[in-house]
C-alpha cells in the first residue's frame, strides 16, 4: 500500500507499507508532476515500513524521471532503516539538486520538522 500526504503545498509525502513496484513508481511520479505544474520547486518526503517490499525493477524505472525533475527539488527527506536504502539516497545526491536527508525511522519527526522549514 503507498499513502500520500501533503505537509505543506509544495511538500509531498508517501509512505510504504507493500509492494513499492513499478505501479507505486507511476503514482509518485504523476503525484510530483501534478506539485512541479504548479510550484517552481517541491520537497518530497518518503518513508518505508517494515512491510514494504521494494522491487529494484521499480528503483530503475525512477531513474529517468529523477534525472530529469531533479533540479526541482528543494528538500528530500528519507525514512527508512533499510542500509542498502540510505547507500543508494546518498548516490542519489548526483540526481537532484537538493539538499537529501537520511533518516531512521526513529527519527521519522524530526524528518518530518526538517521537511516542513
């Protein structure tokens, strides 16, 4: 299952809690492309759960779609205790031109009060 939320008009979120694949990978990005129509920059917040299953066949298809909207990111908050995740959130940095945080998901409010100021 992929939840969204909104913090603030130019914030997006989603959380993971299933099957992140190739489906939730459509979803996210028409959710950003409908936030990009309309703000100049947007931050973007994404966290998985423990039931999240994420398919690297889905992390692949971002790719393009990251490369190509990534100046048009503010910020970037990452939630997840995964450590495969937080290495390839870091490689990530050379996509967007945003400031990329990592975080565990312990620290899910403070990413969540980083995000929003």
């Amino acid at each position: 299952m992929l939840s969204t939320f909104s913090l603030a008009d130019n914030i997006i979120g989603f959380i993971i809690d299933g099957p992140y694949d190739e489906d939730a990978v459509d979803i996210i990005q028409a959710d950003v492309n409908e936030k990009l129509e309309i703000y100049d920059k947007v931050s973007f917040y994404i966290e998985d759960t423990i039931n999240a299953d994420i398919s690297l066949k889905a992390i692949l298809k971002s790719l393009p779609f990251k490369i190509k909207t990534g100046n048009r990111f503010e910020k970037v908050a990452v939630v997840t205790d995964r450590k495969w995740l937080q290495v390839l959130s870091n490689l990530e940095k050379l996509f967007f031109n945003a400031e990329i945080r990592i975080f565990s998901t312990e620290q899910r409010l403070a990413a969540i009060q980083w995000i929003s100021h």
